[in-house]
C-alpha cells in the first residue's frame, strides 16, 4: 500500500470514529425506537441486506443494505444510523479473510460517515420524531441523496489514490447502476420507516421487494458480462484464422484499456476500449486467406483488399445499437497522424481519440509478437523505440507518452520524444493517402500492423 493510500485510509477511518462516537455519546435515541434493541434490530436486518451484494462491471458493489440503513437513520437518528451502518455491512468475505484489515476499516468508514450525515439530514427536514408524511418523504431522500454522494466520493478516492486516475472518471465508473440504486432504495427505506412505526414485527415482510431489486441488479449484470463472453467470442473467431494471431484482440485490449487508464479517460470511453479492442479487427472475416496469410509483403490489389477490413468490420458491427460507442474505434485504428492512414486519411485530432489509442496498442502488440511477415518479434525496448520514431508521423505523441508511463513499458529505457516530430499536413497527406490507397506496398514500417 502507497504512502499516499495510507495517509487516505487513516484519514477516513479516524474521521469515522469520530463521527461514530459521536453521535453514539450525543446523539439521543428517539423512545419510538425501543432503546437499542431497536439498533440491534435494524443492524439485524442490515445484515442479512448485505449478505448478497452485486459487484457492478467497474467493480463497485452494490448490496440493497442501503434501505434498512435509511430506514434506520429516519427512525432512529445518527445514533442508530452511526451503528446499523458501522456493523450492519459486514460481510462473510471479511470474516474469512478475503479483505485486507485496512480495506474493512475503510469499507465500514465509508458506510458509517453518510449514514450519519443522512440521518442529521433528515432531522434538520423532518424532526426528531419519524412520521408517515411528506416531508419525511423528503427528508429521507435527501438523506439517501447525501449518503449515495458521500458514500460515492469516499469509495472513488480510493480508486483515484490506487491508480493515479481522476476523481470524475472514478464517480462515473457505475453511476447509472448506482443512481438507480438510489431511487430504487429511496422511497422503499420510507415505506419500511413507516411499517416500523405502525408494527415493527412486519418489516422483515420486505425482503421481497428487497430480493427482486437485488436480483435485477444480478440480471443486469449477467446480461452485460454475456454481451462481453459474445463479443471476446467473436474475436477469437478471427484470430484464430491465423495462429500468428492468438490472444490478439484481448492483448490489444489489454494495452489500449491501460493507456486509457494512465490518460484518465472516464467509464463509457474504457468501456469502448474494452469492447473495440476486441473488436477492432472483425472486419478481417472477410479477408482471403491467401491474403491474411501471405508472408511476403502484399501486392497492390492484395493491399487494398487487407486495407479495407476497418470499414467492412464497422459494417458488421453497425447494426448492434450496443456498439455503436466503439464503431469509431474499428474504423479508424488505421488512420495516420499525419493523414496518410486509412480509410479516410484522418489528420491529428479528427481522428477519434479512442482510435488514436488502440492504434498505438495494436501496433506495439503486432511488433511483439511473431507474425507472417515477421518471424522475429522485436523486444519492448526496439518496440516502444519504433513507436517512438513514428511519433506526430503515424501515432498521437500523447497517445505514446501516456503508453510510455504504462506497465507494458516499465523499466524499459525510453528513447523519448524524436527532435523532430512529423507534423500532420492535411491537404497533401489526404491527397498522397488517396493515390496510394493507404501505405505503400513495399517494406512497411516496423510499426505498421497489418
């Protein structure tokens, strides 16, 4: 664990302690409440919400621990809630180990601060006294809006310390999914306030409604990790035309997710990565074997042929609405900084960004590993050299700066940035592009992937 990451866990987990202590000692607990037999009641309840969480495709988890824990905040105020969250989100994995000692101090800490903010919260909307009314309505979604908020931004520092990402792309890696959790949870944590306030014993009748929202959540990602099995299954039908090719398209989705990563690109962009990196080459289905093949350098006619798989793969994707985010990507992971790419001879920056950043990872995996055209793989220092050399002429020079700082290059001496850097020219590149249609036929760049 970094400095850094340290200082963060010390700083959360004392300030919850505070926090904790604080509205235990200072906090009353409402007489409708039933003393702390009541808490014990609510950190039950919390328990057995927690039992079943959902981890979310960018990791977070999502548990629907988070109604009976505003539910416990609106009837019992901070004290309640500093506890029913404190112990009420404690998990079979941390009893067993899995977690880090730090990271369940951290987890609870992040849990037991918004509970105590939702609960004062609603006091300040509602009162002391929880009531079957519309402005407890109120008070309890803002509180669970200041929870959610809280609760988010706590999780996400840790994300941002870990990685060295930004704080924006952190918060959005599950927002919808979580956001939907909130309004989900929101109006049934009232509707279990006011069951509790009528007759305490019916409350365990939510668990239904609690195991349906919860089992939607598992649905929704089910759903999404059999979209992703599909597409990586489709990627590995094309590669495995070529045994050069094995591993191809998760290699280069590999590399293109972790430069996305070092230039803190946010969720829906990592998640285009992700996908068009496994995509980017689909269009090679319709490639001839004996061109796919071929290890001496193409002819003209055969060039064109190989050149034209970005569009054919973007015509394959297109009618999956899903996808629509990585067509960029499958179409222009050719182009050329300075214009003389294919297919549309793209200059600099009106080439999409994403593809900018899968064609530095496509070319430095093509580079590593062996190909047809190319028995001898070069090593990641003549790779990333090359890559270097080529830098402003065919791949982004911040594109390449940001790989340079990523693991597929750590200790490997970097030449650095070229003195003089090839500087896109848009009329005379388009034009010189067009009449070749694409890269020359004869000996093609080292960084030049097929």
């Amino acid at each position: 664990m970094s400095r850094s990451l340290k200082l963060l866990v010390m700083a959360v987990v004392t300030t919850a302690i505070i926090v904790v202590l604080g509205a235990v000692v200072f906090a009353r607990l409402p007489a409708d409440l039933h003393g702390w037999g009541g808490v014990a009641y609510w950190t039950a309840l919390t328990l057995v919400a927690q039992a079943f969480p959902v981890k979310m495709p960018r990791g977070t988890v999502v548990s629907v621990a988070i109604a009976p824990i505003l539910a416990a905040a609106a009837v019992g105020g901070p004290a309640a809630a500093a506890v029913v969250a404190s112990l009420g989100i404690t998990e079979w994995r941390e009893l067993r180990g899995g977690v880090p000692w730090y990271g369940t101090l951290y987890n609870h800490a992040e849990s037991a601060v918004p509970a105590v903010l939702a609960a004062v919260v609603f006091q300040v909307i509602a009162g002391n006294r929880f009531e079957a009314s519309w402005l407890s309505l109120l008070g309890v979604a803002l509180g669970g809006a200041v929870y959610f908020i809280t609760n988010a931004t706590l999780a996400a520092l840790v994300v941002v310390v870990r990685d060295q990402g930004s704080l924006s792309a952190a918060l959005s890696g599950d927002l919808r999914l979580i956001s939907g959790n909130l309004l989900g949870m929101t109006p049934l944590a009232w509707l279990i306030a006011v069951v509790w306030s009528v007759a305490w014993w019916a409350v365990p009748l939510f668990a239904l409604p609690l195991y349906a929202n919860r089992a939607a959540y598992q649905a929704t990602v089910q759903i999404r990790d059999m979209f992703t099995q599909t597409v990586r299954a489709l990627a590995s039908a094309v590669d495995a035309r070529d045994p050069f090719t094995a591993q191809h398209s998760e290699n280069v989705q590999r590399i293109a997710v972790d430069i996305g990563r070092v230039m803190r690109c946010n969720a829906a962009e990592m998640e285009a990565l992700e996908w068009g990196g496994l995509l980017h080459d689909i269009g090679k289905i319709g490639v001839r074997d004996d061109v796919l093949l071929k290890q001496d350098k193409l002819t003209r006619e055969e060039r064109i042929s190989m050149n034209a798989h970005p569009v054919l793969g973007e015509e394959i994707i297109k009618p999956v609405a899903r996808l629509a985010p990585e067509l960029p990507i499958i179409r222009h992971h050719h182009e050329w900084y300075n214009g003389s790419g294919y297919p549309d001879h793209l200059v600099g920056e009106e080439i999409p960004k994403l593809a900018r950043i899968l064609h530095v990872a496509d070319a430095f995996e093509a580079m590593t590993a062996k190909r047809p055209y190319r028995m001898r793989p070069l090593s990641r220092e003549q790779a990333l050299a090359e890559l270097r050399k080529y830098a402003g002429i065919q791949f982004d020079p911040v594109v390449l700066d940001a790989f340079a700082r990523t693991q597929w290059v750590a200790g490997v001496p970097d030449p650095g940035k070229p003195a003089l850097r090839g500087t896109p020219v848009s009329i005379v590149a388009r034009l010189a592009g067009r009449a070749r249609g694409g890269p020359q036929t004869g000996e093609q760049p080292a960084a030049d992937a097929r």
